[in-house]
C-alpha cells in the first residue's frame, strides 16, 4: 500500500476508502523529475520562506554539502534565501542508517517542518536535489512556497546514470563542464563520462609524455575553416582535473575518464610517432570519422599506456576507467611486419584478437590497483577478459552478450541515447546528426534489454546519453542536446519501469525547464516548439491562391495559440482546432500553452506569401534520388559562433527540392554553402558518388527531375542549368546563382548536383528560391 505514488493517489484513495478510512491526496501530479519510487500524501502543509533554515548535524561535511547545493538551487529556481545552521531548524538533513542503499533518502513534509534522511551522502543530496524541485512548483519567483504534507521515499532502478562529453572534437572549457556537472546532479545522474583522446585532440596532460599534450590538444581547422595558420584546442592539467573531480562529488558524480585505444589514436600519433605502427608523422587529424592510426601494440605502446594510466587513476579515484576501442580499423596493423610477428608469437589468430590481448594487458594492470576497465562493445570482438565491462553503442547487441556472458554492461545504444542526433527536423535546429531521437524515443528507451536473461538482469548498470562533439562546437550547442533530454535520461535510469509514463512526464518535465532556464542552461525546446505544415502541395496552394496549414507540435503536449494579426500569441489567443484555410500572405504565429497559460516554447511564425511558399531552406530538401541528407554541419568546422546549418549527405553531394511548383515560376535563385569536407572515412571512401567535372572547381547541375544512379531509368531529368563552381581559394563561402526556368507543367522534384573534386569542399544548398511568372 505505501508504495504507491502520487499519479496513482486515486487508487489509493480507494483502497482506503474501501478499508473505511479517509485518505489524504495531491492536488495533482508533484513536480518531480526523475518520479520517484514512492509518494504518500500526508495532511497539512509547510510554508517555506525567505530565510527559512536547513539544519545538518555538526560535523557532517557531507549534509553541508547538500544544504548548499540545496541553497543555491532553490535561490536561483524559486529567489527564496534559505540558510544553513547547525542548530534546530525546520528542515533537517539527517543520517538514517536504517534506509538502505547509499542513493536512497526519504523526505518527510509535515505541518512543522521538512525532514530529508538517508544513511549515504548521495542520498542526502538527492533529497535536497528532490526539495529544491518541490519548492519551484511553477513560475512564481521570490515569493513563499506551501508544499503539501507528503512522504517520499525514493532510491534508483539503475546504478550508472550517465553523461558522456566528447572533449575532443571541440574542447570545451571546464567552466562549461561544471554548468552541466551542477544540473546533471539536479536530476540525479550520477556519472559523467569524460571521452578525453581521440585523432582530434589529447586533453589530459600527462607529466611523463609532455608532448601529448604540447602537441596533441591543438589542430589547424580544416581548409574551409578558421584563419590560415590558426590552431583550435586545449587542454586539462591534472590540479584542474583534481578539483572538477572535487566538485563533482560533491554533487554526487563520479568522473569515468575515457583514453580511447588502440585506435582514435592519431592526436597521439601526431605527439610521439613512435608509438605508431608504421612510422608516419600525422598531424592532429581536422577531420571527422574514422582514421587509421593505431598504438603500436608492442612493449613500447603498452608500457606507455600503463604509465599513462599510472598519471589517470592518481587524478581520477573512480572504480570504472574507460580504454575505448572502438572503431579501430586494424590496416596498419595488418601491414607491419613487426605487429604480425606479435600476433604469431603470442599465438593470437588475428587482430581482432591482439585488440583484445591489449585490452587484457590493461585490465589486469587497472585491477592490480583496484580498478575496473570499461570499453565500447568493439572489445568483444576477439574475446574481452573476464574482469572488463562493456559500454554497448552499436545497438543492444553487444550489451546481450557481454551480460550473458556475466560482464557488466552500460546501455548507451546509438542512435537513441546519442545527443548529437538532431531532436527535431525543425529548420531551427543546430547542427547534428540528422537521425531524428526526439524527448519522447530517449523516455521510451528501457536499459533493460529483452535478450538478457532474468539471473543476468543484475549485471546491466544502467544507462548512458553521448553528447559527441564533431557538430557540437559551443556551449549553447551542448546544453541544447543535453536538455531536456537529459531529464527523460534520468527518468528510464531512476523511477521504477512501472512508474514511466510520458504523459506525467511532459507535466513534469516543465517546471524543471523553467528551473534549468532560470540557472541560465540553453534548453531546447523542439519537442514542444509549433511545426507548420502545408497540406497537400505548395503548387495546387499556389495554384488555387488558397492555403491549408496545419499546426503541430512534436510532443503530444499543450494547446496551441496562433495569430493572424502579427500580435505574440498568449494564453488567450485563439486555440487551434484544425488546419487554417488562408488566402497566402498573412503570416501565423504561434506557440503551445500549458493548463496553468504558461508558453511551453519560443513563438514560431510561418510566412504564407507567395514568395515564401516557392522558398525551401536547407532542412526542407531531401537526398538524391531519394535518400536521406544526414548531417547538418555548420559553415565552418570550428565555428564558434552559433550560425546557420546545412544538410548534407557526404556521400554524395545532391539535393531536391521536392514537387517544386515549377509551373507557377518562371527562374529560380540557388544559395549555396562551401563547408570543409573534413570526413575520414577510411573503408567507406569508396561510397562516396563521383560526378565528374569539366571545370576546375567543378559544377552545380541544376535539374527538373534527378538524375538516377544504377538501372532505374524511370526518371527523366531536364537540363535547367550548369554552374561553375567559384575557386575555393578566392570566393566567399557563401553565394548564389540564378537562371530561368523553360515552360514546365506542374511540380517537379528539383535536383542540385554539385560535380566538385570530392577531395574537399562540400557543397550544400542554404535555400532555393523560385521566382514567380508575373500574374
Ligand atoms: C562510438 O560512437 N564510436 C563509440
């Protein structure tokens, strides 16, 4: 019976009734992100105030450190100035060895007072981190907050709640860091995994191997990037390190730092050759993907990497240090005679094996210091020592066998928990992958996969989000994946399966967007941002000077608000029931409001001119003949600042604008990005579509109807026109072409094929404009 929660306090309100007692309820669902285990409404209320006092027992470093984190946030999220005192008070922090497990607490709310106990630190922190949610209920600021009599008691479904942050691709600062260490504690994630090596950059200084970092935290942005002779990087000292690490356990996250090996490894390369394979002198790699350097995995590589891990573990006390190994293309090993010579006489069969003989060499050493050696799921492949867990990316898969198996495994499957998968296909996104994981397909994602036997359940830790950085280059862009994504993260890692839901979520979810808002954290706001779409085709709107738009928002959430007079929409403007039939030219604006008339994103607007109709921007185009654009890059690979982004496919530089109503137009005006092709694509190159060039920079190919590979002729393209791509070396990044379009019926699919060398650059189309015949 106690263990019921507030979304269910009806049932419980039966149960009792049935029994013939009167039960108190919640006025409604209690804004909580993760839900917890269990909630019990009690009777009465307290009222917190400014000045209100938060009492820890002498001594307890610990529940200090809860009260002021607890502090801080309920300043920032609600303006109320609580304070701490070691005397009596009315909210109290205390030890309960009685509550089992180090995370667990409960938090007691009655007429006089706020009581929070657990027997661990962690525990403490999460019942303060649960208050402060309690006390920010709404929007209201500065002003007393009654939090109804409730008992909550609460502990996590799963043990790592995880954070991956790429520093490599992008450095980002360790100010940067610490914003989204403080509001990963205010969700309860609990580990924070820093990917610290890889081809791009070597972030973590290594006292013994100076030159790691002298020259491997810097790169020369690739060609279309940057200023000539400019370098991107930096790096982490280890006295910066120790005190992130500090801080962050103070609010109860455990660093995982990552040196991502044997492959990923040409930063290192770049820094000491002769910890290479085949003796080349790279540069700090600029591009994205995959490259072929190795470690050299012979005595000279391992005792470099256990020295390596000497200076790791000393800066980083966590049980889990994470060795990669993923995506290591084994070429160079295949082609030195010396590293076949290893293979042989260590008796291995292939390479795959020798990665996995590696791996080995290092778990031992981290056990012999009493540490754990985690990788991505690649360290199967040759057969992974008992001792090491895996972190499964490419799907389940590997997380199903290495549990099994009875290693223990972290769930971070892509594309679902990768946070550089766009969000949304909102032409406002920033860029990313374009592999759609909205708010709702990370809550839907359970870390208990299917396969994994019932006895093995135990050996799944929990869950993992990636936020990789080759298209997340400034902290705006960072937070935007992160949040709100990473609260429904929190949600599948914490609350108990039966407690999902992702209809009490969104409620929830909310007031913690308006907490994190208020601590000044970029959080996007795709999920519940409005979509606008044309019903039916643009052409026959065109056509008939009539216009059908239909208004949605990603989640299921709200009520729509729109004008038609260029007023902001607000709670009191008109709802929307249905699709708008509208003469084109007037201009909609609209946002979705929640019950309490709170806007739940940034007003959107959609133009229904004629000229903006017969207009497509980058995020409107698809891939030619059909396929998917999958990337969505910025102008230049380093940009620091926040600027427009591109779609593109790299294999194959063609876009359409699709049932374009070329019948109604009578030119058409192409704007057009030159991006860095900056993609090491290692056994993939030869994917890349060739479209040979006749001028030296090569050609836009502009065509009603696209040109198709292979044997499907269906598709008979007509000529519109053929453009000389500008020299690289000389034009700006940014520029248009124009031409005329012949007499043509109906929509055709437009399709601009760039015939540039694909060495470098790539091509995108920002925009494409046709201009309408006189009427
Ligand atoms: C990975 O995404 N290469 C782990």
């Amino acid at each position: 019976m106690a263990a019921c929660i507030a979304r269910d306090g009806r049932r419980v309100l039966t149960a009792l009734l049935l029994l013939g007692a009167a039960a108190p309820a919640l006025a409604g669902p209690l804004p909580l992100v993760p839900a917890p285990a269990s909630v019990v409404a009690g009777s009465a209320s307290f009222t917190v105030r400014d000045g209100t006092a938060i009492a820890t027992a002498h001594g307890d470093a610990a529940a200090e450190a809860a009260a002021r984190i607890l502090i801080t946030h309920v300043r920032t999220e609600r303006g109320l100035a609580l304070s701490q005192t070691s005397g009596a008070a009315p909210i109290t922090l205390v030890r309960d060895a009685a509550i089992a497990g180090d995370e667990a607490y409960r938090l007691t709310v009655t007429a006089t007072g706020i009581r929070i106990a657990a027997s661990g630190d962690r525990g403490l922190l999460y019942g303060a981190m649960t208050l402060a949610q309690l006390l920010s209920p709404d929007r209201a600021f500065g002003k007393p907050v009654k939090v109804d009599a409730v008992t909550i008691e609460d502990a996590p479904r799963f043990a790592w709640r995880g954070l991956m942050i790429d520093t490599t691709r992008h450095f980002i600062t360790l100010e940067a860091i610490r914003t989204i260490v403080d509001q990963m504690a205010s969700v309860k994630l609990n580990t924070l995994h820093l990917h610290l090596t890889d081809d791009q950059g070597w972030r973590f200084e290594v006292k013994r191997y100076p030159k790691l970092t002298d020259v491997g935290a810097w790169r020369t942005p690739p060609s279309s990037g940057g200023t000539p002779g400019a370098r991107v990087g930096g790096f982490y000292t280890q006295d910066e390190l120790k005190q992130l690490v500090a801080y962050a356990a103070e609010r109860g996250i455990t660093i995982v730092p990552e040196v991502d090996l044997p492959g990923h490894a040409q930063a290192l390369v770049a820094a000491y050759p002769e910890l290479g394979v085949l003796g080349d002198r790279p540069e700090v790699s600029p591009d994205w993907g995959i490259n072929p350097y190795l470690l050299n995995p012979g005595p000279k590589g391992v005792e470099f990497v256990k020295n390596v891990l000497d200076e790791l573990t000393a800066v980083f006390p966590g049980t889990y240090i994470h060795l990669g190994g993923d995506e290591a293309v084994k070429d160079q090993w295949e082609r030195s005679p010396e590293v076949q010579a290893q293979i042989k006489a260590l008796g291995l069969k292939n390479e795959n094996q020798l990665q996995s003989w590696l791996i080995e060499q290092f778990g031992n050493y981290l056990a012999s210091k009493g540490r754990r050696l985690i990788g991505w799921d690649e360290i199967l492949e040759g057969g992974v020592p008992a001792s090491a867990s895996v972190m499964s990316w490419r799907g389940e898969k590997g997380a199903i066998e290495a549990a099994n198996l009875g290693h223990d495994v972290v769930l971070s499957p892509a594309p679902t928990l990768y946070l550089d998968s766009l969000q949304s296909d909102r032409g406002d996104e920033p860029p990313g992958r374009i592999i759609i994981q909205s708010l709702e397909s990370v809550y839907r994602y359970d870390p208990m996969p299917a396969g994994i036997a019932g006895d093995k359940a135990k050996h799944v830790l929990g869950a993992q989000a990636n936020a990789w950085s080759e298209y997340l280059v400034t902290p705006y862009q960072v937070q935007h994946a992160m949040f709100p994504r990473a609260a429904a993260l929190a949600e599948i890692n914490w609350s108990p399966k039966d407690k999902r839901d992702f209809g009490g979520f969104l409620e929830r979810v909310g007031p913690q967007i308006e907490r994190w808002k208020r601590s000044g954290l970029e959080v996007a706001d795709s999920a519940f941002a409005v979509d606008f779409k044309v019903q039916g085709s643009r052409g026959d709107a065109l056509r008939a000077n009539k216009a059908l738009i239909a208004l949605s928002t990603q989640a299921p959430h709200g009520t729509i608000r729109y004008t038609l007079d260029g007023k902001e929409p607000t709670a009191r403007s008109k709802a929307y029931k249905g699709p708008l039939s509208l003469v084109p030219g007037v201009t909609v604006r609209a946002a979705a409001f929640d019950r309490a008339g709170n806007a739940l994103a940034a007003v959107r607007s959609f133009d229904t001119g004629r000229a903006a109709l017969l207009t497509r921007t980058a995020s409107e185009l698809t891939g030619c003949p059909s396929g998917a654009l999958w990337l969505r890059l910025p102008l230049t690979a380093d940009a620091t600042a926040n600027g427009p982004a591109y779609n593109v496919n790299v294999f194959d530089t063609c876009s359409v604008y699709p049932a374009a109503p070329v019948d109604v137009a009578s030119g058409f005006t192409i704007e057009v990005a030159r991006l860095p092709r900056n993609f090491g694509l290692a056994h993939d190159t030869g994917k890349v579509r060739r479209h040979y060039n006749v001028t030296p920079h090569g050609e836009l190919i502009v065509t009603a109807g696209c040109p198709v590979s292979g044997d499907d002729k269906a598709a008979k393209p007509t000529p519109l026109g053929t453009f000389p791509l500008p020299d690289p070396a000389t034009a700006p990044a940014r520029f248009r072409v124009t031409g005329t379009l012949p007499k043509l019926e109906g929509d055709r699919d437009l399709c601009f094929q760039f015939t540039s060398p694909i060495s470098d650059p790539l091509y995108a189309v920002e925009r494409a404009t046709l201009t309408e015949t006189a009427r």
